[in-house]
C-alpha cells in the first residue's frame, strides 16, 4: 500500500511572504502612513471650517448695518407724516408729546429730540393709520440698536406705554448729523462734545435731512487680525474684530423747509 507523503519545498518567496503576513517594520509604516493621511483630511476639514466660521461671523455686521439702512431709511422719510384721522381738525389731533421723558416740552413737534447719539421724532412711519413717536438710541452694554415706540391713542387721546425692542446687534456706534433744506449742518460748524449736540427748538424745525454713521463688527474676534476703524466725532476701534462702517442721507419727505 502506497503512503502519501507531504512535501515541505520552500517555493516561491511570494508565497512565503503571503504565509507569514506582513512584518513589524511593514506594519508601522503602514499605521504611519494612514496617520499622516487622517491629519492631512482633518487640516484640511478644520481650514475650510474655520474659513466658514470666520464668512459667516463677518457677514453678520454687513447683514446688520444694511438692516439698519433700511429701517431707519423708511423711518426718516415718513417723519412729520402724521396718520389722517389724527390731523382733521378736531379733538383726536396730536397737539403734544410724550409726557414724562426727559426731552418732552409738552409741544409735539416732527423732532422731538435730536441729538447726535439719540433721536426722537413723530410721524405714522409703519403707515398703520396711527401716529407714532419714534425713539432710536444705542446701548453700548449689549450693541444693541434700541426703538422705543409710542402710539398715539384717538379714544383716549393720549400717548400708549412705549414697546421697545432691539432692531440691530452688534452694532458700536451710531452717530446722527442734521442738515437744512440749503445742505448746511446744524449747527454749523459741527459740534461733537461729550454726550452729544441736543439742537434747539429753533434748530430742529430746520431739519430736512439727517446723515448717519453706523459701525457694526462681526461676532466674534480674528486671531492676527487688526483693523483701525474712526467716525468724524473722534470714536475709533483697533482691535480684532472686523467692522463695517456705512454712511448714508436720508431726506424727510413731509418735514418742514424751515426757515
């Protein structure tokens, strides 16, 4: 009876090689390798996220400021505008402003207040049928735009509780100068001092246009980013934020042409 026999030859070395599996030395090349491609993926990942990160935390002062452009564009044309049922003549006329505020003189007029860094005026601005008195003015705590609202009550012909409410974040500075239907400021030259120019009675009547200055930054800071930011009243910035500053003139559409 015949027996089978095993032979042991030694073969190709690629069979060898295939036998064994895969050295020491082969292996950590290996886990080298696929470690420098993970972190090449993730630099990669990280660059583009924070590229968007730092897109996005700039839009935010360029959507912000257009925001404002916008309202206070809209505001400023329909001051003086009062709503029709509140100018006929009879006892429902707005004939004063709003009691008890440090700027009230018992006189409604289109300005109640004007001043560099805070306005109040008068007019149906949301075009409801109702008048309003319109208050803007920054808290420099929180950047946020302020608007107070005050509607003019024909039943009981007296002003509402004001409704406030942030229309604008992030913002730094606003800054408000006031012209006469010639294009000169008032006052003229331009007063800046500490806490802002209030113009007179006599002043405000005069106003047909108002120039504004808004800066807006982004949210958040830029390591190795510097940007040097000023306004005309002598307020700059130079830090790490990223900022954008627009300036723009706004016409009053039923204001006065004054004297």
């Amino acid at each position: 009876m015949m027996k089978a026999h095993t032979f042991r030859g030694n073969g190709p070395p690629g069979s060898r090689r295939a036998a064994r599996g895969f050295t020491l030395l082969e292996s950590l090349i290996g886990i080298a390798l696929s470690a420098l491609l993970l972190t090449s993926l993730f630099s990669l990942y990280y660059g583009a996220a924070r590229g968007a990160a730092t897109n996005a935390s700039r839009s935010t002062e360029n959507r912000e400021a257009r925001m404002i452009n916008h309202r206070l564009s809209r505001d400023f044309k329909l001051v003086g505008l009062l709503a029709p049922l509140d100018c006929n003549g009879d006892s429902n006329d707005v004939h004063r402003d709003v009691p008890g505020q440090t700027w009230s003189d018992s006189l409604r007029q289109d300005f109640e207040l004007a001043n560099n860094y805070d306005i109040v005026f008068t007019g149906d601005v949301d075009d409801d049928s109702v008048t309003e008195t319109v208050r803007y003015v920054l808290d420099p705590n929180t950047g946020r735009l302020i608007q107070y609202v005050w509607d003019w009550s024909r039943d009981s012909i007296q002003w509402s509780p004001p409704v406030s409410r942030a229309v604008a974040n992030h913002v730094d500075h606003i800054l408000f100068t006031y012209y006469d239907r010639d294009g000169n400021p008032i006052p003229n030259p331009v007063q800046y001092p500490m806490g802002g120019y209030s113009l007179t009675a006599g002043e405000r009547l005069r106003v047909t246009c108002v120039e504004i200055v808004i800066v807006t930054r982004s949210e958040r800071m830029e390591n190795g980013y510097s940007q040097y930011v000023y306004t005309p009243d002598g307020h700059y910035w130079y830090d790490g934020y990223h900022r954008a500053v627009q300036r723009f003139m706004v016409r009053g559409r039923n204001l006065s042409l004054g004297a």
